[in-house]
C-alpha cells in the first residue's frame, strides 16, 4: 500500500510539473521579465536593438522572490489577461505582451500602452528587480 501511494505521488508531481505555466512579459520598450514562483530575471533591451538606436533598458537582473512576490505578479498578470477591452490585435510601440508557456504551446496577449492593468503590473516588476545597494 505504502508503495502504490508513492507511486501515486511521484506521477501526480510528474502531472503537475508537465502541467506548470510558465509566465514572460515584454514591457513597452522590450525589455524581457522571466517569472518563476521562486525567480525573477530581467533581459533588457540593447541600444543597438532598441526602436530608437539609443535606448537601454539597463543591467541584466536575475533574482530570487518569495512566493508572496510571485502570488502578487500572477494577480496583476491574470488582471490583464481577464480584462479583454485592453488587449490589442498588434504589437505596438509602447504596447505590453504577456507570453503564457504551458508544455510545448505559448499563447501571447497583447496589452493596451495606458492601461491600469499594464501600468501597476510594470510598476511591480521595475520594483522587484530593482538592486539596493
């Protein structure tokens, strides 16, 4: 018996984990956020690939959050993804982009530049990654 619930066990880990939902999102100037419940990383844009030849979005980050932190971005994620009057059709300069990953199937929305939804969820992100010295 001991055995067959820790086989049970090990496949529903196995289920959960094939199941997780990955999180990316492209700001308005293109810089990356990577977000895992226990990780935050920061892929800035470069000058040279940057819209206007001179923008940079700054420094790489890659930090650790707690699970309070995550909990709060997938809240202002899922805000954005529920509130369909905000989502566009095309990629537009100074518009965001939430990458949903799940398995082997990425789905994109695209959000509106001045929405409250995309505004606050920038704001969280810029904070978590900000570097105290």
């Amino acid at each position: 018996m001991k055995s067959l619930l820790i086989v049970i066990s090990l496949l529903f880990c196995t289920a959960v984990n094939a199941q997780a939902i990955r999180y990316e999102y492209v700001d308005g100037s293109g810089n990356l956020y990577r977000l895992s419940p226990a990780l935050i990383e920061y892929e800035p844009v470069q000058a040279e690939f940057s819209s206007s030849g001179v923008y940079s979005g700054g420094n790489a980050v890659k930090k650790s959050i707690s699970s309070n932190d995550y909990e709060n971005i997938r809240q202002k994620l899922q805000a954005a993804i529920d509130n369909h009057a905000i989502h566009i059709q095309n990629r537009l300069m100074g518009s965001g982009m939430i990458l949903i990953r799940q398995q082997n199937e990425t789905k994109a929305i695209l959000l509106s530049q001045h929405t409250k939804e995309k505004i606050a969820l920038e704001a969280l992100l810029k904070a978590l990654i900000t570097v105290v010295d």
